[in-house]
C-alpha cells in the first residue's frame, strides 16, 4: 500500500474523528466533513446542538492542516495530522477546540506570556471475559508505582512506550497507578498547543496499540465503582518575553512566596470553579470520581504540595514552577479543558479576583474549604450556564453547543447505573 494520510480531529466528546486520505494530501490542504457531526451524542443520537445546524441542512465544515504538522504515526504507511476547523463559508469554525486553545493562548501571549502545559493521563485497562463482558485486566502483583510484568503481565505498556519513543512523544513517565489496573502517562511540558496535540494523539494510540493487546484502554474517569478514579492534570505556567518562568519565586516554590501572577491564576481558578466542572469534568461518570477525599477536584481549593487540593503549587521552582489543576479527567476534550483553565486563570489576572487561604486541612477528615463543585452532571451544566464570563471566555457558541449536549446527556443517563452507565461511555473514551 502507498502512504496514505488519516487526518483527525478532536470532537465535543472527545473522540476523535477522522478519514484516510491518498498520498496527494500530504501537503498543506484540507478535508470536508459535515457540521452538524458537533450534534452526535455517544449513542449516535443525531441532535439540533448550537452551532451543528442540523436544521440548517447538515452543511459542510472544512479541516485544514499545513504540510509541517504531518507526523509518523503508528499504522504502517500512513501519516497523520491534527488541524484546525473551518465554516463553509471559510471563518474558523467557533465549535473548534483547538480554536478555543488558540484564542486562549493569543490571550496571554498579548500580555507576553507564552503558556506551557504538561498533561498527566491516567487509565485503566479492562479485558473482554468468554461472555464478551468487560472485566479489569488482571494484574495480580500490582503496586502503586509499580513497574515490570507484575503490574503489566502482557507487556502492552512496553508496546506503547517503544512506539511513542520511535515517533517522537516525550514520554515522562509510565508506572501503575494505586488501584490495579490502573496506569499512568505523562510527557513532557511544551507550548500549550504543542502540549495538548500531543496528548491527543497519544492518547489514541494507546488505546489503539493496547487494543491489539486485546485491552480495552479507557481514560473515563471511574469505570470501576469500587476503585478510585483517573484524572487528567492539567500542569501550567508560562514563559516571559527573556524566557524565564514568570510563576518562578525562587529556587523552591512555597505558598507564602508566591508571585502576583501565581495568585492571580490561583484566584481565577477558584472564582470559576464551580464553572469549569461543567466544562472540563463533562460526564455522568466524571462525578463519582469528584467526591471528597477523592484527591480529585471537589473542593474549592488550592495549597501547596497537597494532593488533596483542586490546585497544587509544585515545590520545584525555578525553570519547572507550575500550578497544578487537579478537577479535569480525560472524557473532557484535552482542548477545551486546556483552554478552560487558562481562561479561568487570566480572569483571574485582568479581574484581581480576591484569593481565598491556603488550605489547612488534610483533605480525608477534615477540609476548611466549605464549597465545591456540583454533586453531578446536572449541577454541574447548571453551574457552567450561570458562568457566562467563563463561557465567553472560552467560546460562547461553544459553551452553549456543549451545554446543550450534556443536558440531553444528563437525560440519558439518568436511569443507567453500574455497567449500564460505564457501557455508555467506555468504547469512547
């Protein structure tokens, strides 16, 4: 076969949609697919969603890449790009994700700051039984931290890192996370869109080389009612115009030394908490990860190196200073929760938004913080409704296409509970 192109994007969802193009595309071009594929839900629903224009005759929408965002990918003979989305009448489409990135970091960059972000994944593995039932990957000897065939006894990680090092992802680090099978990925900081494309596609290909393992790799956040949960930890700072971290106080980052900008990000974070759950937690599933205690982002607060704060302040300073946000898991699309969060954050610079105190308690028995994100999905749309100046920060036709989207998701997953509900979402995410 000659080389092909597959060409992808990442969707409201957080699936990823995409053709096989011929070789006559591996230049700076373009792709057509319909519109209004913003208004398919996870159970192929076909719905009148903003900005879809289902009722509008389904037009075209149009994907563009340049010939230098061409990559290897991990199918023999093919290539693969990300790109950006366009109307029919050729404005870039406000329903891209990776529009919404875009806009977030022009945002910064027009007051000198180049956003960084680091991405930790995690997942878990789960295998089909004799009955085509889903069950978790049986990993007798696994640890947290664990590495080596007891954690993953049919080497699929090794599989995962020997292709992510031949195509070039800077991998950080895979181990086994605390509850077997459960694992975690992390690359290295980059430019935010550089950062988030990245995590993207690795995403897809684990779970596509893990699939020829005969696992089904799933970053939902808690597909085993009796494990914990997996999120997705959104790491940020920023470069000056000299190329220094502009979070950076010292050697050391401590919370009684922190600089404006840090305060500044940490109290737009914390105004916008309740709005950003709708956004960057976006399933039914997303809350019974968000529970307190959780070490996840219920509560409404920050600290220092405190795993059970919504944002936490990395004790290395200098070059690697960075904020920590804790409340997003992968069902969110890598884009849109990105862009969120750093939204959220300069708010929280042009607004000079009060910061609360740090927090004191250990996060099990006992929080000061006395607000959190909703209990659920519901609650949480709720809440992102009510946040109109996060929603126009990050795309008002994208918030209400989203917002529209999970109502109707709140509804049909209202009555599904156990399997029925992860089934709803695993294959997808």
């Amino acid at each position: 076969m000659r080389d092909r192109l597959r060409a992808v994007f990442c969707d409201h969802l957080s699936i990823m949609r995409g053709k096989y193009l011929p070789a006559s595309k591996l230049a700076d071009s373009e792709t057509r697919f319909c519109r209004s594929t913003f208004g398919v839900h996870y159970d192929k629903d076909l719905l009148p969603a903003p900005g879809a224009m289902m009722l509008e005759g389904l037009p075209d929408m149009e994907l563009r890449w340049k010939h230098d965002d061409i990559r290897d990918s991990w199918d023999p003979h093919t290539k693969i790009v990300l790109g950006d989305l366009y109307d029919h009448e050729g404005a870039p489409l406000p329903l891209c994700p990776r529009g919404a990135l875009k806009r977030a970091v022009a945002a910064w960059e027009a007051k000198g700051l180049t956003p960084k972000v680091g991405i930790e994944l995690e997942a878990f593995a789960m295998q089909a039984d004799s009955d085509g039932n889903l069950r978790p990957y049986d990993t007798p000897g696994a640890v947290v931290y664990g590495t080596g065939p007891l954690s993953d006894p049919m080497r699929f990680n090794d599989a995962i890192w020997e292709k992510a090092d031949e195509l070039g992802f800077r991998l950080d680090m895979i181990t086994a996370e605390f509850d077997a099978p459960q694992f975690e990925y992390t690359l290295t900081f980059d430019n935010a869109v550089q950062a988030v494309d990245d995590i993207v596609l690795f995403r897809l290909m684990a779970r596509e080389i893990a699939l020829e393992h005969g696992i089904i790799l799933t970053f939902m956040p808690k597909p085993i009612a009796e494990a914990g949960g997996s999120g997705m930890h959104i790491n940020f700072s920023f470069s000056d115009v000299s190329g220094g971290n502009a979070l950076s106080s010292g050697e050391r980052n401590l919370p009684d030394t922190l600089n404006d900008l840090s305060k500044q990000c940490l109290a737009g974070v914390l105004h916008h908490h309740k709005g950003l759950a709708g956004l960057i937690a976006p399933t039914a599933n997303s809350y019974q990860r968000l529970q307190p205690g959780s070490l996840s982002g219920f509560w409404k607060n920050w600290g220092g190196d405190h795993r059970n704060v919504t944002t936490r302040i990395s004790s290395e300073g200098g070059p690697k200073s960075r904020l920590e946000h804790r409340m997003a898991d992968a069902t969110s699309n890598p884009y849109t929760a990105v862009a969120a969060v750093l939204q959220a954050s300069l708010l929280g610079v042009e607004n000079n938004y009060p910061l609360q105190p740090i927090e004191t308690g250990d996060g099990f028995e006992r929080s000061d913080a006395k607000e959190s994100c909703a209990a659920d999905l519901k609650g949480a749309v709720s809440d992102l409704k009510k946040d109109t100046v996060l929603a126009d920060a990050v795309g008002r036709m994208l918030v209400d296409n989203h917002v529209f989207m999970k109502e109707k998701e709140v509804k049909k997953t209202r009555d599904l509970e156990g399997d029925a509900l992860r089934d709803f979402y695993i294959y997808f995410v």
